[in-house]
C-alpha cells in the first residue's frame, strides 16, 4: 500500500519514502544543493502614433549591455510575482504605470544573459493614455521607436518578418519567421536574428509584435 494511504489508514501525519514528514523533510531540505535561476520580468509596452506603431525601449545605463537598447524589466524580488515585478520594473524605470499588461511567454535559452542563468517572463502592453516616458533607476535613456514591418497584412505561418526600431538616427532590427503553435495556434517567432538590442530582447519583441496582430 502506498505511504500517504497507509498513514491515512493509520490516522497519522504522512510520511515519504524515507520516514520523513513534511515538517521533518522541509527542516533537512537544502536548497543551495540544486542550482536556482534569477527570474526577470520584460515589458514590451506598444502605442498607437500617427497612424503607426511605436515600442517603448530603454537604454541600458549599466553592464551588461551597457549603452545598448532594451525592453524596460529586470530582477523579481523573492515576494513579490512576475506580473507584479514587471508593473514594478517598468513604473521604476521609465515612470510609467497603470497598465494592463499581459503575459506572452518565457525565456530559457541558455546564455541568455552572461551574468547567469536567468529566466525572463515576458509581458506585453498597449499604452492608449499617451504616456511621457522618463527614464529613472538604472536606465539612461527612454524613448519611443517607430515600428516598421516589411510584411504588409496579417501575418501566417512560415512568413519572414523583419522589424524596423527607428528613433533619431538609430535602428534596431529583429528578423525571424512566424510559427503557428499546435494547440492554441498563436504565432511565436523562430530562427530570430537581432541587430542592437540588448539580451533576447529581438526574441521578446518578436513575440509580443505577433501577439498583437489582428488587434
């Protein structure tokens, strides 16, 4: 008979396959045995200008990357959630808030960041109060990009899209192909090549411009 059957049978507190109880297998437990990844939370914040599309990006005022373009984010305090990290991170940095912000996926590649393992959770936003971006904490700049796609219509499966980030004399460009999912059939970007932004930011950006196709 299983553990937790034999001690409900017994009326006792459970215990595992070692004898142990919950309270006697937390108090042996070691979490610096098993390696922990940081997780971050980047915002990718869009609005609607003249007639076009703009994403919100801050420029990197430390290492690593430093001086190089981003989406606004950073490191989740160990009580506090992703989403309320990303609400956070985004008010501190370029002192815009009240948002809604909306998850698009999750970011593991291996490397991503050269400070460590670090995992990201990815929000997207669309920013319809014509927010004044000021860039605070440890950004050095916020600003407004053009948006510029070369693919004109909705988007399918398999096409190659390349991203045009214009803002006074500087371009930043993610290139990939669209890929319908399997079950929920969104598109997610694949095979992305970015030129200037900083970590997998051409990644992120990729995906969130997809989620907002056909809005």
């Amino acid at each position: 008979m299983p553990n937790d059957a034999a001690n409900a049978a017994q009326g006792t507190e459970p215990r595992d396959k070692n004898g142990l109880t919950e309270a006697e297998f937390l108090a042996s437990y070691t979490p610096k045995k098993y390696p922990q990844p940081s997780l971050t939370a980047d915002i990718c914040v869009f609005r609607r200008h003249d007639g076009g599309l703009q994403l919100l990006l801050v420029q990197r005022g430390g290492h690593p990357y430093l001086g190089r373009w981003a989406t606004p984010g950073g490191f989740c305090n160990p009580d506090e959630t992703a989403d309320a990290c990303a609400a956070r991170e985004l008010e501190e940095e370029t002192c815009v808030s009240g948002l809604k912000l909306e998850p698009i996926g999750l970011y593991s590649t291996p490397g991503r960041d050269p400070r460590g393992w670090t995992i990201s959770y990815a929000f997207v936003a669309l920013d319809d109060a014509g927010s004044i971006p000021v860039a605070a904490d440890d950004a050095a700049r916020a600003a407004w990009f053009d948006v510029a796609a070369t693919l004109v219509g909705p988007v399918s499966d398999g096409d190659s899209v390349t991203l045009a980030l214009a803002h006074e004399g500087t371009t930043l460009t993610s290139e990939f192909t669209a890929r319908e999912q399997p079950i929920t059939h969104r598109l997610r970007a694949q095979d992305v090549k970015g030129d200037g932004l900083a970590f997998d930011h051409a990644q992120i950006v990729a995906d969130a411009w997809l989620a907002l196709q056909g809005l």
